[in-house]
C-alpha cells in the first residue's frame, strides 16, 4: 500500500516552482544548480530541464541549496530540455 | 548577531558557475551574486562560512578575493575602528539627554493683549530659557496665572520638547489689538519732563529725564517675538511727568471815569402792550446816565405803564490808576484761575510772575507744577 502525504504535488515530484513577481523578481524552487550566468541571461537547472530567464541586470539575491531569487529586470522565461 | 555578520568577496576564474554550485551542494548559502563586467563575479555570505568557500575556490583553481565586511558588519567594524567616533557619539548622546532637561525656549501661545502681562509674570517669576526643568513647578505656575489673570478662562502650561509652552484660553475678549503703528501705542497727553516710565506691556521708546512733546509716542505697541519679529501688542503702562500749567490775567492800568456835570431833564412815557408813548423828547446831552422808575396806575386791571425817567448829563474822563492795587488784583485773579483749572490736581509748586504790556496794562501770570500720567493711548 502506498503511503498517504499532504505535500503538494511538486514537492513529492522534485518539480521545479517559478513564480514571477511583476518584472522584477523571479522565484525558483527546487532548483539542481546554475548553468551559466550572465547579467542579460541566467540559466537554472531543474529535473524538467533548464530554465532560461532573459532580462537585463539580472542579479542572484539568494543562491539557496533548493530557492534561487532572481532580481532585475524579467523579459523572458523559458524552459528547455536538459543539455548535455 | 552571527548571522548579521556577512563578508562580501569576488570571485575571479573560468566558469565560476560550477563552483556556485559546488558551494550550494554544500549548503552554503550565498546573496547578491552578481557578475561585474571584468567577468568576475561577486557574493556575499556569512563570515563562518567564508573560510569554506575559500577552501573550495582554492581547491577548483579559483581566486577569492577583496573580502570585506557587508550589512550592519561592516558598520560595527567601521566603529570598532573609530573608538574616539564611538566615544563622541555617546558624548554627544549623553549631552543631549543632559541638555533636555533645561527650558530653552517659552513659547506663549494664544496669550493677545495679555502676552506682556505673562511675560512680565514669568520675568518677576525668574523663568527663563535655560533654567532648569526641575527647578519649575508646571502647575504651580498655571494656578499663579490664573489668579494674576483673572479674565483668562484657563491656562495651559506644558513642556513641549525643550520648550516651555504657555496657552491661555480668554474667557472675555481682549482690548482689539492694533497695528504697532495705530491704537497699540501709549502717547504723551501734553508735554512734560518724565520722571518715570513704567512699561507692562509694548516697549518704552523713550526715558525718564526725556523732554516730551504732545503726541510723541512713549510706548510702542509691538514687542519681539521668539524668533525676533514684531508681535503686535496693545502698550500698556504709565509715564509720570512733571507739567507745568499757566493762566493769567491782565488789568489796565487805565481807568474811565464818569463825572456829572449838574444838567438834569426828566421825561414820562406812557407803555401800553401795544405802542410806547414818550411824553417829550430825549435831551441833546453826548453822554448821560439814566435812572428809570416805572409806575402801574392801573394795577393789575390795567396793563399800561407810567414809566419816568431821569437823564443825567455826564463828562468821560481817563484816570490813573494805583500800580500796586492793580498787580494783586491781576495776582489774585491769575491765581483763582489757576486753581479752577486743577480743581483736583496736587500742585506740587507755584508761582506767580507779572509783566507790563503797552505800558500800561499789568498782566499777571500763574505757573503750577504738577506731577501725573501722560501717557494716554492713540485714538486715530
């Protein structure tokens, strides 16, 4: 019998959470890691794939084992597969 | 107080994202990262954890360097420094606290025409900027002022910061107060030599031993606020003079005299309430004096009058006249003037100075000196 737990579904699953706050701060929970970062690009690691956050001036306010904060001006969110 | 110290230092190498991930897998926490444009890359974390960060940046071939204090660690660094600024700070704290505990400023609020009477109250109190908080009785001095200021409703009288505040609320209008150039001033009645001013409230524009003028201002109606501007009061006070008030008298040396000449003539004429009939005519005398007599033969039944007159022929002549006699009767008659005219003033002095006019008249001159209030307000 499978055991019964009231964590929300992506938690059980290790899911990443992006949650974008106006243009100027992006949340990611459940992250693996940081693929690259540059002012105009960061690119996080998830067990989705990467996700890709476009803007300028982005800065890392918080680099936490599971959060990442992201601070700065949002242009774009995107997801792509896992690289390499 | 271990998480408030935080360290930021740069990080310098290829591919510094691997060593941010490194540390995160080590649970390191790290914020504002942020990549500069020589590629290096900033971070801030804990001061317990920068030893290990530095351990596994020299371990994947990386630099850490400029380390230096962040956040609130910084600033207790930056005082751990600076003693002599910690020590001043606290000096300067210390004398604040201190300093608050005096009165530098009085602020009287609401007070209109009665704002020179609280002065005056607090002046003959001994309150001023810099006494001592301690050393005034804050109710004590309301219930005072309400008994010096009977027309005032209630007085509030507070500290507010270092200041002394006192408000009155009026329970009867006050006198209107004017502009400092009209009803507010107190001005001299007449002129005078003062001998003394006594100014309650507005301030005194002149001083005991001035010579004054009629209509010269004495107190002026306007006073200096706290901060040095002109706060129109209504003047209050008094101003003792000494004036002196003159009447005089003249007699003629020169007196007429009338002399009968002998010549007598008498006439009747007959009044009736509708005509007058003269029974014979006026004599040819210049001048004459007339007696007259009248006669009712009808009594109260018949209004007609019988009246007789008697015409005396008589010579003008000019006589001379005793110089002593006329100069007391002049002295007399200056002098009883005099007194009419300062029925109720105390005469301090007086004295009586006599001239000749055209040779032949004596005027007489009556000089008191009196000591009273000149001071009157403007009515414009």
């Amino acid at each position: 019998m499978h055991g019964f737990s009231l964590a929300p579904k992506e938690v059980q699953s290790r899911q990443p959470r992006i949650q974008l706050t106006g243009r100027e701060e992006v949340l990611i929970e459940q992250h693996t890691g940081l693929f690259s970062y540059e002012t105009r690009c960061i690119r996080i690691r998830t067990r989705m794939g990467i996700v890709t956050i476009k803007g300028e001036n982005l800065v890392i306010a918080f680099f936490g084992t599971e959060d990442l904060l992201i601070r700065g001006r949002v242009d774009q969110i995107g997801m792509e597969d896992q690289a390499g | 107080m271990r998480n408030m110290m935080k360290v930021k230092c740069t990080l310098q190498g290829l591919g510094a994202e691997k060593l941010l991930n490194a540390l995160q897998k080590q649970g390191i926490i790290l914020a504002d990262v942020e990549r500069r444009q020589d590629r290096s890359i900033v971070i801030e974390c804990s001061k317990g954890q920068y030893a290990r960060i530095q351990g596994l940046a020299r371990e994947k071939g990386f630099t850490l360097s400029d380390a230096r204090p962040a956040g609130i660690y910084r600033l207790l660094t930056l005082l751990a420094r600076r003693r002599g600024l910690l020590i001043g700070m606290a000096l300067c704290l210390g004398l604040m606290i201190y300093a608050m505990g005096f009165i530098w400023q009085i602020n009287i609020e609401n007070a209109g025409a009665y704002e020179g009477e609280v002065r005056l109250f607090l002046q003959e109190m001994g309150i001023h900027p810099g006494l001592r908080r301690a050393d005034v009785d804050i109710s004590d001095l309301r219930e005072r002022l309400e008994w010096r200021l009977p027309k005032v409703k209630w007085v509030r009288a507070e500290y507010k910061g270092v200041a002394l505040k006192i408000a009155l609320e009026e329970g009867t209008p006050p006198p209107d107060i004017q502009s400092h150039r009209g009803n507010g001033d107190l001005v001299a009645a007449e002129d005078g030599l003062l001998l003394r001013i006594t100014c309650h409230a507005g301030t005194p524009v002149v001083s005991a031993g001035d010579f004054v003028k009629k209509g010269q201002v004495l107190i002026r109606g306007e006073e200096r606020g706290r901060e040095g501007q002109a706060v129109a009061v209504q003047a209050g006070g008094e101003a003792i003079a000494r004036i002196w008030v003159s009447t005089g008298a003249r007699i003629s040396l020169n007196e007429m005299l009338s002399l009968p000449t002998g010549r007598e003539e008498e006439r009747k004429v007959i009044i009736t309430p509708f005509f007058s009939l003269p029974l014979g005519k006026e004599p040819d005398f210049l001048t004459w004096d007339v007696e007259r007599q009248d006669q009712h033969p009808g009594g109260i039944w018949l209004p007609v009058t019988v009246r007789r007159e008697r015409y005396m022929e008589i010579a003008l002549e000019e006589g001379g006249r005793d110089a002593e006699s006329a100069r007391q009767e002049a002295g007399k008659a200056a002098l009883r003037l005099l007194h009419q005219a300062l029925y109720h003033e105390n005469i301090v002095d007086k004295w009586l100075e006599f001239r000749m006019i055209e040779g032949d008249t004596i005027a007489a001159t009556a000089t008191a000196e009196i000591h009273r209030n000149i001071a009157v307000r403007q009515i414009n």
